[in-house]
C-alpha cells in the first residue's frame, strides 16, 4: 500500500491501490469471472487427489530432467567460440584463422610445387614472426591490442598477394 502525507497535519494516510479487473469479452465480464472461479475449483479439487499431485510432480520432475539431458549435450556438441557468435570473424580470432589459412596454403604450395620453395622460403619466416607478433599483441591493452592488428593485418594483406603473385604461372 502506498503513503501519501495530508497536507493539512503532513502525517502519513495509507492509500489502497487501485483496484485491477480482469478485461470481459462484449460485456460479460460476470460469466467469464464466474468461470474462471469454476475452472480454479476443479484445479483445486484435482489437486487435493495426492495421486494427481504425484503425477504432476513426477511429469515436472520429467520435464526438468530432459532439459537438463538436453542442455548438456548441446554443451558437449558447443564450439569453444560459441559464447560469443563474433569470436573468430573480427579481432584476434580473425587474424590466428589468417595466419593458419596463410601456413597451410604455404605448405600445400611447396609440397604440390616444389620449385616455390625457395621463392616462399621468407613467406614462411615472416608469417612466423606474425604468428609470434599476434601472440604479443592478444595480451596488449585494447588501444594499443587494435593498432597491433591493423598493422598485422596489412602484414598479411601484403603476404596474401605475395602469395598469390608466387603461385600464378609466369606464362599467362
């Protein structure tokens, strides 16, 4: 209940809220109380049967248990990164997937090629020392961390097209 002061005598007068009524459907608002005071009846009625009340708590207790069965496989099937859906496309995450995308190319190249081994030779020392920079640069502070990563992004840009500039054939 709320408080309100009198004015005249600034005591305290307890106030009764508002009464709230259920909303009636075309004016019926009698009917529709007197059947939700029926329906209310018979749950209660039901409900004093100890052998409904068993089943009420065996199917909530039933219920719960598949939630729980539930909630742990999706756990067990969850990827690591699934707390946060953007882990992996932005920031550091994105940069590790750059530079393992970069290694593999690197040595499906040289493994398919053999005659670029040589010629990726440095490709490889500087990604690296890229991979090392990135390690760095995840324990940095996030000012500091975000221009880490721009310029270990335009590392990689410069080292994609390197990349791609090796593996073209000279001939086209």
């Amino acid at each position: 209940m709320r408080t309100s002061p009198r004015r005249q005598n600034w005591k305290a007068e307890v106030v009764a809220p508002p009464k709230k009524q259920l909303p009636s459907s075309a004016g019926s608002g009698g009917k529709s109380k007197a059947a939700l005071a029926g329906l209310t009846a018979v749950v209660v009625k039901q409900l004093k049967d100890p052998k409904v009340r068993k089943q009420v708590i065996d199917q909530g207790l039933a219920i719960a248990a598949l939630a729980q069965t539930w909630r742990g496989e999706r756990r067990q099937d969850a990827d690591p990164n699934r707390s946060n859906p953007l882990t992996g496309r932005f920031g550091q995450g994105k940069l590790e997937r750059r530079v393992e995308h970069l290694q593999a190319s690197v040595a499906e190249l040289t493994t398919s090629r053999p005659a670029l081994t040589e010629a990726l030779e440095p490709v490889s020392t500087t990604l690296g020392e890229i991979d090392s920079a990135l390690g760095i640069a995840g324990g940095l502070p996030f000012a500091k961390r975000k221009k880490a990563h721009l310029q270990i992004d335009q590392a990689l840009d410069r080292l994609e097209q390197t990349i791609f500039e090796a593996s073209m054939p000279k001939s086209i």
